[in-house]
C-alpha cells in the first residue's frame, strides 16, 4: 500500500492552529524579491476550489482568492519534518517492508501481514488511519495494490482521506479509463506526444505495440510505458535506511593459510554482525567474506542460501567453507579478513503481533 498524506504542508499549519481549518490556506515559496514573488508549495482543499495548487506564482494565488477570508503562510520545513517522522514512526512498525518516499509518502509491503488478503489489507489501511489521527492528528489517503504502481496510482483518484483498493482481477478495468498523465514519467510534453498519436488513455496506451513504443519513446521508456500501462511493475519494497550488507574486517596477527586461525579471527567479527543483525530485526541470505592476500590483492568468495536466515551457525559454518574454498584456490598467504552479509531482509517476528492487535 502507498500511503500519502493530504495537502500535507496545509494541513500541518492547520494542526498548529486549527482556526485555519474553515479558510483556504495557502503555502508558498517567497523568493523574497518582492511581497508577492514566489510560488505556492501547497494549498488545502478549500483553496483548491478556487484554482490555488502547487506550483502558480502566489500573485495569481493572490489574485484567485480576492475578497476570499484566506490565509497565506511561508513554508517551514522544519515543523513538517517532525509532524512527517511522528507519522512515520507509527506507521514503520505495521509493515513486512516499510519505504518512506519524501517527507509525505510511505510504501508498506503488507503481503504477508495480511496473507495476501486485500481485505485484509483494507482493514489495515482503516486501522493506520485511525492510529495516526488520533497520535498525530493527521489524514492522509491509501492505495492497495498487487505493486507499487497501482498503489500509487490508487491512491490519487480518491482525496482527500480516501481508501482505494485495486485487486489483481481488477487492474485492467480500473487502469484503462484513466488519462495516460496518471503514470510517473507521463509529463505535459509525453502527454501530448501521445494525444498527438491517439494515446490519451492508459487502456490506449496498453494497447500500442511495445516495439512501436519504443521507437517513439526509446528503448528505457517504451518499455516501462508498456509495462505501466498493463499494471506491470516489479519494484520492491525497499526498507528505508537500511543498511544493504552489514560487513567487518580485521587484520591478522600474523600472514597465515591456516583456516584455523583465519576461522578464530572469522569468528570475532562474525559475532559482531550477528549482534547487528540481531538489534537490527534482519535476516541475511547472502554471505560473502573477502581476503587481502600478503602481496596485497584482493580476493572475494560468496554464497546464497536458499533462505534468509539470521542463524549465526549458518553463517560460522560458510564463512569457514568459503575461506577453505578461497585458500584452496590461492598459494599466498591472507593479511587481513573480512565477512560480510548482504540481501538483508527483515525478520518476521512483527507478524504475530499484528495479526493479535487486528483480533483484539
Ligand atoms: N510540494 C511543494 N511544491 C510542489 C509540490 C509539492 O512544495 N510543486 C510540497 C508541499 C506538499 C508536499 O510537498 O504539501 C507534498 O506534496 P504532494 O504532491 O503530496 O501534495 P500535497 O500533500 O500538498 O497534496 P495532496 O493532498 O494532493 O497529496
Ligand atoms: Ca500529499
Ligand atoms: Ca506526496
């Protein structure tokens, strides 16, 4: 699911000041070089009715909202960061796999929290917007998908403090009406482009032939044109600031070949990952360790499991099989050693306690 928060700079103005909450108000951008020069950041929805939104010049806001009781405020970032990471930290712990995208954005994988379930993935939605209004006052909308994509997508055609949920046997119907500029990367000159050859909605674009796409739009573009248009996307849910590999390394007392104390010293900085790992919720699938060898070249072996695991056996066990593997395939000695674990993905334990708190 994606969640997005509604006119979100506007509405943080608003909670400061709930007075606000009845008149248009207005977000903008003063470059300063004289009272009205600049542009709007954002506006609420009440300003929206009279044409006030992102990006016009706050003399036209100005101009649209004469003898209308509004109110104009200079942007202050940093008061919606803190309202942004309020939100955030309530949200980050109901998710497989949490990706904050910007200060008022959110992807939440929730397969397997919800068992593939939509349903019960709406229910999720309905409970987060609950959670965060009453902890941190704020609305924002929410699109279910099978990816990220159709979340995205689903979450603009209904705001403010809208729910949408697009199934999987759903995708096409509720794809093909729309305008070919609901998809990113689809701006004012590609749209155009488009309505030029026909194309003016994602069904028409669904229907062009990928090689003529990409003939028009080159190789990159005309294939994620393609794709987008018929619900393809395959990007994953990204952990935000999660580290890609946790890794150490350490200098040997002495240049050896003797897997023994190359394992002893292995050992040591395995000990620290796991410990990382462990305060970190992580599973690691794929082990690597490296060597610098005494003339100084650099020699790397890795290994994927089948599973992710956080097993610290696992990983003593491989770590040994890949430097007796390295040292069989090399005639010097190592001077320094290093382990690594990489395609960390987060433990599951979270699951349990969710699906309790939907019962409950
Ligand atoms: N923003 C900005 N300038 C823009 C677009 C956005 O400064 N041209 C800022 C202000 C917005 C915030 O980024 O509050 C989030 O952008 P959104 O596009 O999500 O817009 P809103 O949250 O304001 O409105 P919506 O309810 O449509 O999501
Ligand atoms: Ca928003
Ligand atoms: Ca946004």
């Amino acid at each position: 699911m994606l969640l997005d928060f509604d006119y979100f700079f506007a509405q943080c103005e608003e909670l400061r000041n709930p007075s606000l909450r009845d008149k248009p108000v207005v977000i903008g951008v003063y470059s300063g070089r004289t009272e009205d020069s600049g542009a709007v950041s954002t506006a609420n929805y009440l300003a929206r009715h009279y044409g006030v939104k992102s990006g016009i010049p706050l003399f036209l806001a100005k101009k649209r909202l004469e003898n209308v009781d509004s109110v104009f405020l200079p942007v202050d970032y940093e008061y919606y960061e803190e309202i942004s990471d309020r939100i955030m930290q309530v949200l980050n712990s109901h998710a497989d796999v949490f990706e904050q995208v910007g200060v008022d954005e959110a992807y939440l994988d929730v397969t397997k929290k919800t068992q593939g379930s939509f349903e019960k993935a709406g229910e999720l939605a309905t409970t987060l917007k609950q959670l965060v209004k009453n902890q941190v006052g704020v609305i924002f909308s929410v699109g279910i998908g099978p990816n990220k994509l159709l979340a995205k997508i689903a979450c603009d055609v209904n705001k403010p403090d809208g729910l949408t949920t697009v199934k999987p046997e759903e995708v096409e119907s509720f794809l093909n009406p729309l305008p070919v500029d609901r998809l990113i990367g689809v701006g004012r000159k590609i749209s155009q482009k488009m309505s030029d050859l026909s194309i003016r909605t994602i069904g028409d674009l669904s229907r062009c032939d990928v090689q003529r796409l990409v003939a028009i739009f080159g190789k990159t573009l005309g294939v994620y044109f393609h794709n987008a248009s018929n619900g393809v996307d395959n990007e994953p849910v990204k952990e935000t600031g999660q580290a890609e590999s946790i890794s150490r390394i350490a200098t040997l007392k002495q240049n050896t070949r003797d897997l023994a104390l190359i394992s002893e010293k292995a050992g040591v900085l395995i000990g620290d990952i796991h410990r990382e790992l462990l305060q970190n919720d992580l599973n690691y699938r794929q082990i690597g360790v490296i060597a610098v060898l005494s003339d100084l070249t650099i020699r790397n072996r890795s290994q994927t499991l089948e599973q992710p695991t956080n097993s610290v056996e696992t990983l003593r066990d491989e770590v040994r099989l890949l430097f007796d593997k390295l040292l069989n395939e090399e005639t010097s000695e190592a001077r320094r050693i290093g382990v690594k674990v990489s395609q960390l993905s987060k433990n599951d334990k979270n699951q349990r306690q969710l699906t309790s708190y939907l019962q409950n």
